[in-house]
C-alpha cells in the first residue's frame, strides 16, 4: 500500500509579525490516498488557495491547501499533502490537479 502524509500549519497574527508559524505538525502519517485526501478539505475555515512546491513541469512533491483566516481570531490553518517517492512524475501531477494545485 502507497502511504500518504499530511502536516499542518497554523499561522497568527503574532507569528506573522515574526515570519514564522505559531504550530506544526502531522494530522496523519501513513495513510492511504483516499483519507489523506479527505484530511486535506477539512480545514476549519474553508481553502483560499492551492498550490504546489514546483512547476507543473517537474512532479510536485507536495501540495498545499492555504486556509481562509478566521475572522475572529486571525488564525489560518494550512495542510500539505506529502506525497510518497515511489510515485510516477504523472502520477504526482494527476494529485496535483485533484487538488487544484495545476491546471490540465
């Protein structure tokens, strides 16, 4: 079985300020596909934007949703799919896509 990891970001005002994050870690580790995919949207406030560690030329090694800020606190959240080095540079694209992070 392919395993799938994703990590999270959580981003304040304050670490802002700073550059840097105020929390990181795993949400899961080692999971397949399907599950990390559905860890991915569940970010609390909703995904503003997708993106991916590299071109659309070479396979991307992760992608990353960037969560919506809360209006409350300030706080967003990110999560990064990390995808497992046995997969095909197509078959790293095809996942990017999915998640929006490329175009067709």
């Amino acid at each position: 079985m392919t395993s799938f990891a994703v990590t999270y970001e959580i981003v304040t005002p304050e670490s802002a300020e700073q550059g840097d994050v105020e929390e990181r870690g795993y949400v899961v580790c080692g999971v397949p596909l399907r599950d990390a995919l559905r860890v991915m949207d569940a970010i609390p406030n909703g995904i503003m934007a997708t993106e991916c560690d590299e071109c659309p030329v070479v396979a991307p090694r992760w992608v990353t949703h960037i969560g919506t800020a809360d209006y409350r606190t300030g706080n967003a959240e990110s999560r990064s799919l990390h995808m497992p080095d046995i997969l095909t540079p197509a078959t790293r694209r095809r996942i990017a896509r999915l998640l929006g992070a490329l175009m067709s």
